[in-house]
C-alpha cells in the first residue's frame, strides 16, 4: 500500500507501512518480550522480538513500539499505520492520558523522537486477536529469553 502526499503541486508516492505492536510480562514486573510485525507495499511480513528482563506488561509494549519504529525506519517506511492491543499506549501516544509513570515517559519520549523519521502516522487500538502474530511472539520471547 503506498499513501500519495501533494506538496506543492507534486505528488509524492510514500511507502506505507502496517505494524502490529505487542508487549508481553510475565508478572508485573517479570520477564519480559516485545515483538513486532511489519507489512508495506507487498513486502514482509518483517518480524522481530527482543527479551526485556524484568519490566512492567506497559514498559514492554512500548518497547515493541520503539523497535518497531527502528526497524520500519531502515526499510524505508515513510507513512506507518500502527496497530496496538496497548489501550494506555494508543491513548498516550495520541495525547489523550498523560504519560505520568517515569518509567514509561522516558520510552514515550523516545518513541515520539523516532516518529519524527516518518511523514504520518496513525496509531489504532485493536481487540487482542487481530494482533496474533505480534501477541504470540511477545509471549514466546518473554518466556524463553531468546532475542531475534
């Protein structure tokens, strides 16, 4: 899928990208896992997952956010359309709950640096069994502990 951006008069082709984000503890805190799935224009599914250690079920969701950012950023994504079952995490990226725990403002400010990189982005909040792929790599990692 690509966006089209008129700037001017011209018309500029943007890859767009769909990710699916999830976070996983396993207590709160416990070990945890984040991963993320990536489709753009044809392309992927781009996967990825990384063992957190001990956090927090919301610290881990921002993580599957923020490296998810770094790599829809290296293949060259421009316009992203994020797909979260993190309820806090889509209303605090949209300004809608403050980010008071400092724990988690200092990943809400790295995932607002990161989405600089990008032309636009859309974050939507989604039932728990349309972001499988994502879920189920997020609980896989935080239970085994092997990054990939």
């Amino acid at each position: 899928m690509r966006d089209v951006l008129t700037v001017g008069g011209l018309s500029i082709i943007m890859k767009m990208c769909e990710i699916y984000i999830d976070g996983s503890s396993r207590g709160n805190p416990g070990e945890a896992g984040c991963a993320f799935v990536i489709f753009c224009d044809g392309e992927g599914p781009y996967k990825g997952f990384k063992y957190l250690g001990m956090k927090t079920n919301n610290e881990a969701e921002y993580y599957g956010l923020i490296e998810a950012l770094k790599r829809a950023y290296e293949i060259g994504c421009k316009s992203l359309k994020i797909f979260t079952d993190s309820e806090l995490l889509q209303k605090q990226m949209r300004g809608i709950y403050k980010v008071r725990a400092a724990n988690l403002r200092v990943l809400y400010d790295e995932a607002l640096r990161l989405l600089k990189n990008f032309e636009c982005f859309e974050i939507t909040h989604v039932k728990r069994e349309f972001n499988e792929l994502a879920d189920s790599l997020a609980k896989a990692i935080s239970k085994g502990g092997k990054n990939g």
